[in-house]
C-alpha cells in the first residue's frame, strides 16, 4: 500500500474522507491550520498521511552550564512537554548547578548497532560462515560505506546460537542520530553477503532484534548504543538547602531506598526519570521519540563530598542528531537554534548536554521527593487555581 506525501492537495483529499466520517471541522482548523499548510513541503520526508500538526507547548531552562569535552557554554535548553511542572523542575536543577560552577560533561564513546541474523542448515555451515565473515570484513566494510557520505563501520561482531549467526555492526553516524544510515549500510552488507558467501543461509533478516533498537537493554546498557556520557556536579551544600529546599542526608537516606526499589523491581538500569528530561528534548529538537526507550537506560549516583552532594549520571545509549531526521523542520530546527547546536559538527555537543539536562532532572526531582515538595510542586503547577 502507498500512502501520499505531504502536500496541500493530499491534505485536503484525506481531510474530505475524515468529515465524510464524521471527524468536526474543528480539528481540521487546529491540525490543518494555515502555518502547517505554508511549511507543508517541508515534512516530505518525515511523515506519511500527514493531516497536520500537534501543538506541543515548549518552555526552557537556563542558563545551563555544560563544562564538556565538545560542549562548553551557558544552555537554553528548550523542552516540549504537557507534564506540568517538568520545566520548572529542570530549570531549578539548572540553577542549583549554575550555582555549583556548572557540570562537568565526558563523552566516553559512540557507535551505532544493526545486527541482521542469519539461519543455515548446521552449525557446521554457521561456522563457515562465520569465518568468511572474518577473513571477508574490509569488503563487507566497503560494500556498507559505498551507501553512506558520513558512516563508518567500526566493527562487526558475530554471534552463534546453534545454526544461527548474528553479526553486530557497531557505525559512527557523524552528526546524525543515523538510524536510517545504518539500515541502509547492512543491507548492502547483507546482499554483498548473500553474492560472496561460499555457504548460504537458509533465511536471513537485516535486523535480527539484537541491536537494542528503541528498547531497554542489557546489551545497551553495557556496550552502548549511540554516545555513551557521563555527566558530575558537586553541589554545596548551602546551595542544596536554599535551592533545593532539603538536606542533603535526607536526599540520600531517599536515593538508598529509591535504588532498592529499582533492585527489586528489576529496572534496567537506576535512575529517577531520565526519560523525562530527553522527551521533552527530543520533542522539541526533532529527534526519534521513540529512542527515549533505550536513551533513557543508565545510572544516577549521590554521596556526600568534602563540600556538598556529589552527582553523577551516566547514560550508555544517547540516540540522538543536529542533522537528517526530524531536526529540518521548521519548528524542531528552532528549538535546536535555541541551544545554538543545530547543524554539522554539531551532534556531540547535544549530547553532553543532554546528559546534564538529565543530572539537573535527578537533582531536582531527587530532593523534591527527599523534601516532602513533590506533590504540593505538581498540585500547584498542575491544577493552578483550581487546585
């Protein structure tokens, strides 16, 4: 089936099935209204049936000082969210780090996993397969790189239960989040694969559900997948008491027992609410949401320092891009001129500031919790005057 690209006729051609069924013409003017129809080419690439555009509300935060290896500047970091009390959340945790000096930021690594599976008739022609994978990688490194200006096979691993093989390719992507650029690259490894391999699969699959694609995972968590930060602050502890409103024994007494609760109920990784903070901030820099599933995997770690409250966060599987995707359109390429990252070059830089958006997330949040503040905060923030 061939759905239409997004145009004012195709629009219109849909819209006029939509009433003929019922929907009012109210959600035609809020989806279809006349900014969406002016940029309508503009989402040629991105959607398939597209009948406008969902108003997401954006705040921002900051300034945030990130002091990383790529990203070395005061952030206003927009977030787009319908959770209230998120921004205002964040934003506190950005002051109390602004406060502190700013946050120390380390990317530790990147690559990006496709892993096709492969089935034979033995484990004997498994074997040979595998071995000619081996012996054959610079031409299945070429054939994959021949479909890509930007991406780099770095390695291709494989793996045999019985007569089946996966073979885990792990890419740099450039500024790209390169979900697309690496599904693209396999495949061609594939077919190179299926012409040169002197033993031939019974069947074979370009992704094999190895990779940790959009999921939480053991193997993410432990390789990575995408930028794999680190992110620390240490926060003094007037800072924490006028700023955040708690003690800083209280806020740890509450992060044993919230790392308990996350042991027995078997969470990958441990943290508070990552996915909070990197929603909000893919929503609003046009980023594949749906990433949030394994971006949001990783470890949040509190003690006492000589000064304060010492906070780490790290995060293995940070999916995300300043070029390609969703960040080229008009209102996701304005929030990333928020954060002054859009473009190439651009990429490693969101990336370490994402993850001290996360650090301000756990912070706040943390002592919120530890402070008795987080349901009066919500209740205030979410039911306004009528609360």
């Amino acid at each position: 089936m061939t759905l239409p690209r997004p145009s004012g006729s195709a629009i219109a051609r849909i819209w006029s099935r939509l009433t003929q069924a019922g929907v009012p013409e109210t959600a035609r003017a809020i989806l279809a209204d006349d900014s969406t129809l002016a940029e309508v080419d503009h989402y040629a690439g991105n959607i398939e049936n597209m009948v406008g555009t969902v108003k997401v509300p954006v705040g921002v935060i900051g300034p945030l000082r990130v002091n990383g290896v790529f990203a070395q500047d005061d952030y206003f970091v927009p977030l787009a969210t319908t959770e209230a009390a998120l921004v205002a959340s964040y934003a506190r945790g950005a002051k109390a780090v602004g406060k502190s000096g700013g946050i120390s930021v380390a990317t530790l690594g990147e690559g990006i996993l496709r892993s096709p599976a492969f089935r034979f008739d033995s484990i004997a022609n498994a074997g040979l397969f595998v071995n000619w994978a081996i012996t054959s990688a610079n031409d299945l490194v070429a054939a994959a790189e021949a479909t890509t200006r930007f991406g780099k096979l770095l390695s291709i691993d494989p793996v045999i239960d019985g007569e089946i093989v996966f073979l885990m390719c792990r890419y740099e992507t450039g500024d790209a989040a390169g979900q697309n650029m690496v599904t693209f690259a396999t495949e061609a490894l594939c077919r190179h694969a299926l012409q040169s391999s002197p033993v031939q699969p019974k069947s074979w699959f370009l992704e094999a559900n190895f990779s940790g694609d959009k999921k939480a995972s053991f193997l993410g968590t432990m390789l990575g997948r995408g930028r794999r930060v680190t992110a620390q602050v240490d926060v003094p502890e007037d800072v924490v008491e006028t700023t955040l409103g708690s003690p800083i024994d209280q806020i740890l007494e509450y992060g044993r027992i919230a790392n308990l609760g996350a042991l027995m109920t078997g969470q990958v990784g441990a943290q508070a609410h990552f996915a909070n903070g990197l929603a909000a901030l893919y929503l609003a820099t046009g980023q594949d949401v749906a990433c949030v599933a394994e971006s949001a995997v990783g470890f949040t770690r509190m003690e006492r320092s000589e000064t304060g409250l010492l906070v780490t966060v790290t995060l293995p599987n940070l999916i995300l891009g300043t070029v390609g995707g969703g960040t080229q359109l008009p209102s996701q390429a304005a929030g990333l001129d928020i954060l002054g990252l859009r473009g190439t070059g651009k990429a490693p830089a969101l990336a370490e500031v994402a993850a001290a958006l996360c650090l301000c997330g756990e912070l706040s949040l943390t002592a919120a919790v530890a402070g008795g503040q987080f349901g009066s905060a919500h209740k205030r923030l979410a039911r306004g005057k009528n609360a």
